[in-house]
C-alpha cells in the first residue's frame, strides 16, 4: 500500500499502544486516511490472528472503504477486505477486514457476544454520535471487560474530542494524526432571504465553473433539492453531472465518486452522504447550502420527523474540507461570513433525540433493563427510556419488568425496529409475511417505486422496476419474509438465539435468496394497508372533512393530506410515515384501510362507552352512547337510559367546570353569601363551595335533569346548614342580616353597596338616636335617609353630627315639602315615628 498518507506517521505508535493495551483512541482530521489505512496496518500485528470490523456510518462509505482498500492491495473486493451492508455484501473465507454498517455490527454482537473470530474492532466517524455507533460502542466494551479482554477496542475520530472516548473506554492512549494540508479558500456569497435555495445553489455552481478549475461539489439538504438544482443547471457543457445520495443505484454512486472516465470536469449534487468518510476524486471547489435535512423525534407525537435546518459549524467545516483533499480548493458558502458564529456548534448526539424503542429491546435482550447501565459518553433521558419502555409494553415485547417476550425475541430476530418486526411477526401469522416484508423494505428505502404517498401504488411500481437496486430490495423483502415461520396451529413464536432489531446478519455472507416475486404475485391492497395498520396501530385515521385534506387519527394527533392525491377518497388511511409538526403532519406514505377491516383488526380495543354530559348553554344534560377507537369515534347517538347517579354527576360535573352562577339562586341566598364574604366565613366563598360541592349540592338535585329546575330554596337551606348553628351565630353577630329602628321597622342591610353596609330608612325612624349605629361592634352602618315619600334627602356614618349640624337645613326644606310629617328641632330628642303628626297624636290620645 502507499505510504504517502498522513495516518501513515502515527500508525507504529498506534500499533505500540495496541501491543500493550486493549483501547485506543485514534483523533485524524479528514483526508489523514485513517479509514482505509488503519485496518491493513493491523492485520499484521502479532494478536491480530482473526478478522478486523471496520464500522462505517453509511452503506456507501462501507463499500467505498472496502473497494478502496482492496484496490490499493492490488485485489478484488471480497478477497481480503470485504463489505456488509443490509442491501448488498461482498465477502468470503478469506476476509480479514469487513468493513460493515453500525447496525450489522449490533446485530453481529447481540448474537454472538463474544465476537468469536474477531480480533478487532475500529469505530470509524465516532463523532458523528449515531445512536447506532454509541450502542455498539457500550456493547463491545461490555463484552470486552466480561467475556474478551483481549478484543482490541479503537474509536477513531475526526475532531479533537478524545479524551471523553478515551475517559469512556478505560483511560485508552489517544493517537493524534495531522492532516494533510492543503491551502483552502473560503468565499461568503450569502443569499437572500426570499431565494430558492435550488436557485442559489445553481448560481454559485455557474460562478465556480467560471472562476475556478476542477470538479464541483455541491451540498444541499435532501434529494427534492437535489433534482430541482439539476433541473436550473440545465445544460453544462463540457462538464458532466452527477447525483449522490443514500437511495441511488450502487453503479451511479460508484460513478458520481469516481473520476470522470472521459476526463471530464465533473459536478456533484449530495447530500451530507458526502460530508464524512468518502474522499471524491478530482473535487477542486465544494458548494455549501448552509442546510441539513435530518430526523428529529417528536416525542410529543411520537414519531419521527424531517426537519430541514441550519449546518453545524463542525459539519460546514468537514463539508469545506472536501475542497482540500487533493490539492487547494475554494469553499464557496451561500451565507455571510459572520453568521458562521451563529451556527451550532455541533449536532446533538441522536442518543438525546431518537426514539429508543429498538435501543431498549436490544437492552432487554443483552439482559440489561435499564440502558444506563452500559457505559455511555452520552446517557439516554429518563423520559425517553419511559416512553421507549410503555411503546415497546404496548407492542407486547417485553414484560413489566422490562424483559423480553417470546414475542419480543420474535421480533429481535428480524432486522427491523420493533414496530416493522411486529408488523412481520403478526402479519407472518395471517400469512402475509410476504406482504409485510415488502412494506418494511419499502419504509425503510426510499424512493423505491417513487415517492408517491400510496404505498399501494409504490409497491406496484417497485415490483416492475428492473434496476439494481429495485432487484436487491425484492432479494431483501425475501430473505426477511423467510425469517418468520409461516402460520402452523399451536406452532410459537420461540426458538433460536434472538438476534438485534437492527440490519440483519444474512447481509454479511452467503448467497443470496431468490427474488420476490413480482406483480401478479398475490399482493393485495387491502393485505398492505393491514400490514401498516399493525405496525402503527396509532396512525390509522379516519377523514375528517369531505376534501379528504385533514385526518384524525386513533392516537389523537391530526394529519394532512393532499386532497389531490386518489387516498383522499378514503374513508380511512393506515398510515405510515408523516412529516412536519404534531398538530397537522403531512402524511408521506399510507394505504387506504376500509372500516370493516379496522373494527376486525382492532376489536379488543374498540370501546363503547355511555356518556353523561353537561351542556352549559342550555343548563341540561346530554347522554350519548358511543363506540370509539382511541380518539376517534366509529358511531353513537342518543342515550334515553341514563341512571340517576349519572345524571347527578354530569350536574355535578356541569356546575363544577362552568362556575356556581348557573345554579338559581335567590335573593335571600345571594344575600346569605354576601354577609359571609364582608363577615370574613370562608364555607361560602366560590373556593370553598366547589370544593364541597359533593356535600351541599346533591340533596338540591335529586330528581332534577336541568339546573333551572333546582329550587332556590333549596340551595338556602343548603347554604345554612354548611354555616350550621355557630357559623350563623356569628354571622348574625359581626353581619347582621336587618336592621331594627327605634320606629319598630327592620330593615335589610345590603353589604354589597360600594359604601359598605348600608341600610335605607326613613330619618324620622331615627329620631331619638343619640349615637350612630353600628355593625360587629366597631363599623359604621351607612345610613342612606329618605323622605317621607321615600327620596333621599343624606347619606351618613355620623348621625350625631348630622343631628347637630345639616339637619337644621334640611329640616327647613322637608317642612315645605312634607308638612304633615314631624320636623323637630332636636331630633336626638325627639320621639320615632313612622306617623303623621295627626296620627301620631290619635295614637297618644288613645293611649
């Protein structure tokens, strides 16, 4: 091999460390050839007598790693260094180096802890933090301290984090490498804010093939983009474009990194695929979007989501790179140079984002029921272990105590998360295992059959598509439809090792099954969307309008729909992938499910339920009859039987949720509470009579379907027996309810007056009073004095000094006005009446 690669300075120090200890931490910049030079160094140390597992972070870097070694070692791929992924492998008995996805890896692990034959393991990319990387990272280190101590360990890492990997795996040497350096040109061209991003990224690739020489790389977030930024380059003469993305065809991927064979100036379109592990030959000048498009979980609506985002700063930094590998390079950047700051740091590990449902079931296999038990630079969130753990309850995987079920090792034995390898383990027993193999593919694969939201119509695409990858996917779909028995009576779910939820092991060597068949081979619509409906039991959903635009879904959350798409007909979707924000996510894939099938499917979780509810509009109750499925409900109508108790709670209910004004209360007991409140008693408050609604309400009730039809008596007699004899008591002693004149008259004391308690009276009921009257011992009563005929002539909280100073006065005036009446002069004097003052004298005389 050549040694003309930077990794090449350190490797004998690498191989030294290695020698002595069983970890290592090797830090290499990009470019430094640490994923294609590390493995061949090894295989000739003294305790490297097996086979070495280079764990790549993407299915095309692993056969570009594997390719890429075998052709510096003069030979095929699948002699000495091999690859396997989940679509395609290439190995033999003679591969010593294995370059394999981090998913086979975990397979590979959790079915054979001890790793037997392997020397080796390299972690390339460590810093990327796949959830993936970090769990098959805990897992090796647990096998290694119980069952391997001579298992060599290396986590390889492009940026200066290190020393937490080596902290993590037992205070392992860290080997630093440089890069190879090379002068790199950075450009801000920024873009404006209304700008397509597909139009500013043609631009900049039109300004670069003018300006500089060499291949183009450009970096935009998703495959849309991707082909919407072919379409404005149009015509490039001269030069030639590729694509570059996870679901292209092996040969197209291998073209878009190969140098061009006619010699021509190359441009490739890709998305972050490219950022790490792949060196692309001739690429002089990269383009960078600034975005990302990346799964982010929604545990809120428990699914994960593409959100399409700024970059990182450490991912625009390794994207600029890619300029520089070969030669200088200039990095032209769609944003202004000072938002460089502003971008995050770096991406979160997924270990802090992703659904846990597949990490959680590997646990209970590997006999661990709390994950954070392994060692982890990142531990997983409480919240989400919870939620991982009632999902994977829910589909009957592992027990309350967190262990495995015969149908949960089932479902470990597919290499699928928990939710597809249900799909196939139920569906396997209606046999349609062949059906649900074909669904898994097809989520799991995009772009096979299109793109169409009808998983329907994508599966019958797919199965006339004559391509490589169309062909290896069906071999795929059959392999795992094989992995199930088929349906037997009294046969389980049992036997054999279990294996991880993850890619499956039959991708790492032997030949391949046949293929699956194609149309015309049984698949039937209805079998599909069944297929989906059992592997995401929430997201089926019934139409909510006639358009067919928005959707309710028995887990509770509302989808979207293109009401142009022929699934908008449908009265009910099973749906399986959805996109954007819980409240109205678009639906992306789904299969139209009739309601008969969804009563059968779900029959045990169908519930009729019977209804008793308060109307605040009209004061009366409203009984329903019901059958729902989660939160979508499948019929109901009136219900004429509903008890008495329930009609008495729902009032209950009614009066507690929408406040106590609706009951009808009276004069006297709309006073009743209004002396408590001034008197400072707590048992009337709205606080307190809610509280012990239970207690005082329900006697006022009985009988009763509305809340008008309560007697206003009734709930004053309900209110006087919550004060009870010594709360009345003192009410009558600190908020009289009268007020008794020296005339003989009582009169009602309002305490709801702005003034404060205050009572109307005529003034000649007051004559006599040489002091105010008062009320609880020490407050004023306002005394609002009225005329004979009932006017107000003052208002006062001092009747002495009204006696002694305004009422000569107004003494003076009444006179005129009411002659008949007595005016004294000293009324403080004078005897009350309520009589003229003829009567008065008739009543003295008769005395």
């Amino acid at each position: 091999m050549t040694s003309t690669l930077p990794i090449h300075a350190v490797l004998p120090v690498l191989l030294d460390a290695l020698r002595e200890r069983s970890n290592a931490v090797l830090v290499a910049p990009p470019g430094a050839g640490k994923t294609t030079a590390v493995a061949p160094a090894l295989l000739g140390a003294a305790w490297c007598d097996g086979e070495i597992l280079l764990l790549s972070p993407r299915r095309l870097a692993a056969r570009a790693a594997a390719e890429r070694m075998a052709a510096l070692a003069g030979e095929s791929v699948g002699k000495t260094y091999g690859y396997a992924t989940r679509m395609d492998s290439k190995r033999s008995a003679a591969t010593r180096v294995t370059v394999v996805t981090e998913g086979i890896f975990v397979n590979r692990i959790q079915s054979d802890p001890e790793l037997a034959g392997v020397s080796a393991v390299l972690f390339d990319e460590v810093h990327e933090r796949s959830l993936d990387s970090d769990f098959g990272l805990a897992l090796a280190l647990d096998a290694q301290a119980a069952l391997r101590p001579d298992l060599r360990l290396v986590a390889m890492s492009a940026t200066l984090d290190g020393s937490r990997f080596s902290g993590l795996m037992g205070d392992a040497p860290v080997v630093e490498s440089e890069g190879r350096s090379f002068p790199l040109t950075l450009r801000h061209l920024g873009r404006a804010a209304e700008a397509r991003i597909e139009d500013s990224v043609a631009g900049a690739v039109r300004q670069a093939l003018r300006e500089e020489t060499g291949g183009i790389l450009a970096f935009l977030p998703g495959v849309a983009e991707i082909e919407r930024t072919a379409e404005r380059l149009g015509d490039i003469g001269g030069a030639v474009l590729h694509r570059l993305h996870g679901s292209l065809e092996p040969a197209a991927q291998r073209a878009a990194i190969a140098p061009d064979q006619q010699g021509r100036r190359k441009i490739v379109l890709a998305t972050s695929i490219a950022e790490t592990s792949l060196t692309l030959d001739g690429i002089r000048v990269v383009v960078d979007s600034g975005l990302a498009r990346r799964p982010r979980y929604d545990r809120a609506a428990g699914m994960t989501r593409l959100v399409t985002e700024r970059a990182s700063q450490a991912a625009v930094t390794q994207r600029a790179g890619r300029a520089a590998r070969q030669g200088p390079g200039t990095a032209y950047r769609l944003w202004e140079e000072a938002a460089t700051a502003g971008l995050p740091r770096f991406d979160p590990p997924e270990i802090l984002e992703a659904d846990l449902s597949a990490l959680m079931l590997d646990c209970a296999l590997w006999g661990v029921t709390d994950p954070r038990q392994l060692a982890w630079l990142d531990p997983p969130p409480e919240a989400a272990i919870a939620e991982a753990r009632a999902r994977l309850g829910a589909l009957e995987a592992i027990d309350g105590d967190g262990r495995p079920t015969e149908h949960g090792k089932a479902i470990a034995r597919l290499p699928l998360p928990p939710r597809l390898g249900h799909m196939l383990v139920r569906a396997s027993e209606r046999g349609m295992a062949r059906t649900a193999a074909a669904v898994a593919v097809l989520l799991g694969e995009r772009g096979l059959g299109g793109n169409d939201a009808d998983l329907e119509l994508r599966l019958r695409r797919w199965e006339g598509e004559r391509g490589q990858r169309a062909e290896n996917a069906r071999r795929l779909a059959e392999r795992w439809s094989k992995l199930v028995p088929p349906p037997a009576r009294g046969r389980g779910l049992g036997g054999g090792r279990p294996l991880s939820t993850r890619e499956s092991g039959a991708d790492a060597g032997g030949p391949p099954p046949g293929p699956l068949p194609r149309a015309g081979g049984g698949v039937q619509g209805e079998d599909v969307a069944l297929c989906v409906a059992l592997a995401f039991p929430d997201r089926v959903a019934k139409r909510r309008d006639g358009s067919g635009e928005t959707w309710a879904s028995v887990g509770g959350r509302g989808f979207k729909l293109d009401p142009t798409s022929p699934l908008a007909r449908a009265d009910w979707l099973a749906v399986a992938e959805t996109q954007g924000m819980a409240a109205g996510a678009r639906i992306l894939s789904a299969a139209s499910i009739d309601a008969a099938t969804v009563e059968s499917l779900f029959a045990d979780r169908i519930e009729t339920r019977r209804t008793v509810s308060f109307d605040p509009t009209t004061g009366r109750i409203e009984a329903l009859r019901e059958r729902r499925l989660g939160a979508v409900r499948l019929s109901g109508g009136s219900d004429s039987g509903a008890s008495p108790a329930e009609i008495e709670s729902a009032l209950l209910e009614g009066v507690r949720s929408h406040g106590l004004h609706l009951l009808p209360w009276s004069d006297t007991g709309q006073a009743l509470r209004t002396r408590a409140a001034y008197a400072g008693i707590e048992a009337l408050t709205d606080a307190a009579l809610l509280a012990t609604l239970d207690d005082w309400l329900p006697a006022a009730l009985e009988g009763k379907r509305r809340l008008d039809a309560v007697s206003p008596e009734s709930l004053s007699q309900a209110l006087q027996n919550l004060l009870g004899w010594d709360g009345q008591k003192t009410l009558d002693r600190l908020a009289p309810a009268r007020f008794e004149t020296p005339a003989g008259s009582s009169h009602a004391i309002d305490y709801a007056a702005e003034a404060g308690p205050t009572v109307e009276v005529r003034v000649q009921a007051l004559f006599g009073l040489a002091e105010h009257p008062m009320i609880g011992g020490n407050v004023p009563l306002v005394l609002s004095l009225t005329s004979p005929a009932g006017r107000p002539i003052q208002t006062t909280r001092d009747l002495p000094g009204f006696w002694k100073g305004s009422w000569v006065a107004v003494a003076k005036e009444m006179r005129g006005r009411y002659p008949r009446h007595p005016w004294p002069d000293d009324p403080a004097a004078a005897s009350a009446t309520l009589r003229t003052k003829n009567a008065d004298a008739r009543a003295r005389g008769a005395r």
